[in-house]
C-alpha cells in the first residue's frame, strides 16, 4: 500500500457558495476479480485553475478521469464536478464537463470537420450556432485547412488538437485531460499547454490534466495530486512539494544481491540519510547536511566495496516519488 495520504500545505475547501471545479471525497472504486483501482481517495481542484494528478503506470488516473466523467461507476464516495454530483445528476455533469480521454475517440476515417461537427451535434448544436463554433474551434486549435482531410492523415499534434477541440464542442465549465501530451513531440506539446493555459487564464475554465511529466507538474499547475496504487500519497502545491525537498539525493547501481542488503542496511543506520529506497536495482537516498554527510555515504560504499559509479544530484519533483511512494526491492 502507498501509505497514508498526506498534504505538505493545509488542505483547501471551497466556500459553498462557489464550490470547487471537482471535489473527490473517499473515492473506490473496485474492477472485476478485485482489482482495487481507487482506494479512498480525495482532493480537490479549484475554480479557474490547472490541477494535475501524477503517479505511474496503473496508480489508477484514467479510472478517476472516466468516474467524473461519468464514463464508470464507482463503489463509495463521492465526486462532485462544478458543485454537481456525479452520481445522482450524471446528464447535468455531462454537460458540465469536457472529457479529452488518453485513447483517441475521433474517427481517423471521417475529416476533422466531420469528427467536430457529429460532436457538436450530440450536445444539441445545430445550424447557424454549430457552424459558428466549429469555426471559432478549428481557428482556435490551427486546424482550419486541415478541417476537410482524413484524421488518419492527421499527426500526434494535430490528433490532440482535434481531440480538445472535440472536448471543448459544449463550451464546458471543467475541462479533464488525460494525459494530453502522450506520444506528441516536446514543440507539439508545448503548442497544447499554451492552449491550455489559455483556457484557463483568458476563458477562466478549471482544468484537471493527468500526465507522467512531473516538469510539465510544474511549471502549469497550481496544485499537483500525486495518486500511487490507488492512494493519493501526497499533494500540495508545486511550492510546497519543492520546498519539502531538501538536501541532495545520492544514487548508486547496485546488482549483487548480497551487497545490496549490506548497503541499504549501513546507509538507513546514518544520521543524515534518508528515505533509502530502490527504483529497479539503484538505490536511491536523501543526504541531509554539508559534504560530512556525503562522506559518510562514501565511506558506507567503499567499506562495501561498491566502485560503480554515484550520482549526487538536487532533489526535483521526480524525488517525490522515491519519498512518498517509494519504492522497495
Ligand atoms: N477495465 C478494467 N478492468 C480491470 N482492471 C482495470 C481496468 N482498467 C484499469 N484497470 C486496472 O486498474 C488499475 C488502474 O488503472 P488506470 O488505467 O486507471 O491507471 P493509470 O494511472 O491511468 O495508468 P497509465 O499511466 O498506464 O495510463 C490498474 O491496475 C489497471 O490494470
Ligand atoms: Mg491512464
């Protein structure tokens, strides 16, 4: 398990006059034959703000995005979208929110206008105000004379871009995004965070945005929810995460077995390392203090006769993983 949830700031609450752009509250949600994807989790993300949700492969993000999406039911718990609830007014929710999932949902045999225009259709445009805003979307996302060509000739960039537009279609008050920037080169990505952005910052749209990035984390949210196995292991602010961190964090590959229980065991026995943990067969530390405690870490490797290489390196938002959700061999 992944450990008590915690909050490295105080948590927020919405005032109910204007509740929060989504509020999970001690979400499960359990697949057939068990696999317990949510496990009590809650957060929320705020009104005209980007909030990200981070964690790795199967830490259970795309079941979140598709239960406030009302895409799946869920077992306990609660999520309400714009101060709607997802589980007694599902079709209120749906018009609420715009959904751009990490499986593409255009047709790659129908055009770009077509894809748009059918999902403009199903929430009810027609005539005049669907072409009005099929026209503003395609402008907006630089698809205009790319509107009459297959999807299929469409590239990753483009792909995202007809899917946001499609998400966007109902003029949504929250916008979630499910890893957005999978399989898109860094300028294509960069073109959809500043359209990201934007939405947030000029149209005052809440967004909720999952991805593996913790750089991207970063620099475009406002509060980062990191979800492990199921658990929300830690959020808070960006700020807040970062300032947490310090020291520096050493690494050292370690493969003979043997050697590597000696070590971890020597390492967790010194005053000024912390958080010992493994990712695959290095072993990962936090050194507290001035270059005495690096020594130290030396002296633990030379006495064990490890020669490999040792990284010493600033701790980054990617050091929250090792602390919170770390791992073990
Ligand atoms: N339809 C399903 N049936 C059974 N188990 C599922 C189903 N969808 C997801 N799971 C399981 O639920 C857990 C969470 O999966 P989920 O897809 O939500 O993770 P994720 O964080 O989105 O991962 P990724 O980063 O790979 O997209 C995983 O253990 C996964 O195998
Ligand atoms: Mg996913």
């Amino acid at each position: 398990m992944a450990g008590e949830p915690r909050t490295v700031a105080p948590a927020r609450a919405a005032p109910a006059a204007h509740p929060a752009a989504i509020e999970v509250r001690s979400l499960v949600k359990t697949y057939p034959r068990g696999v317990r994807a949510l496990d009590g989790i809650s957060f929320s993300a705020a009104r005209g703000e980007i909030t990200a949700v981070l964690g790795p492969n199967g830490a259970g993000k795309s079941t979140l995005i598709k239960a406030m999406a009302t895409l799946t039911g869920f077992d306990a718990g609660s999520i309400g979208v714009d101060g709607v609830d997802v589980r007694t007014r599902p079709a209120e929710v749906r018009r609420r929110i715009g959904v751009v999932s990490q499986s593409y949902s255009s047709d790659p045999s129908a055009t770009g206008y077509d894809n748009l225009r059918l999902q403009a259709r199903i929430y009810g445009l027609r005539g005049d105000r669907l072409r009005a805003r099929l026209h503003e979307l395609l402008d907006w996302m630089d698809l205009g004379s790319a509107a009459g060509r297959l999807v299929r000739t469409y590239s990753g960039g483009m792909r995202r871009r007809l899917e946001l537009a499609m998400g966007l279609v109902h003029e949504p008050a929250v916008l979630v995004l499910d890893e957005p920037t999978a399989a898109v080169d860094p300028v294509a990505a960069e073109g959809l965070w500043s359209l990201v952005t934007e939405l947030c910052r000029d149209r005052r749209m809440s967004v909720l945005l999952t991805t593996h990035q913790l750089d991207e984390a970063d620099r475009l949210a406002s509060w980062v929810v990191i979800l492990n196995q199921g658990a929300v292991v830690v959020q808070g602010s960006p700020q807040d995460l970062k300032e947490e961190l310090s020291g520096d964090v050493v690494a050292v590959r370690l493969t003979d077995p043997a050697t590597a229980r000696q070590v971890e065991a020597a390492m967790k026995r010194l005053a000024q390392v912390r958080n010992v943990a493994w990712t695959g067969a290095e072993l990962r530390a936090d050194i507290q203090g001035d270059a005495r405690a690096l020594g130290s870490v030396l002296e633990v490797l030379t006495a064990h006769s490890v020669t490999g290489p040792v990284s010493v390196s600033r701790p980054s938002l990617n050091d929250i993983y090792f602390r919170h959700a770390g791992g073990h061999r």
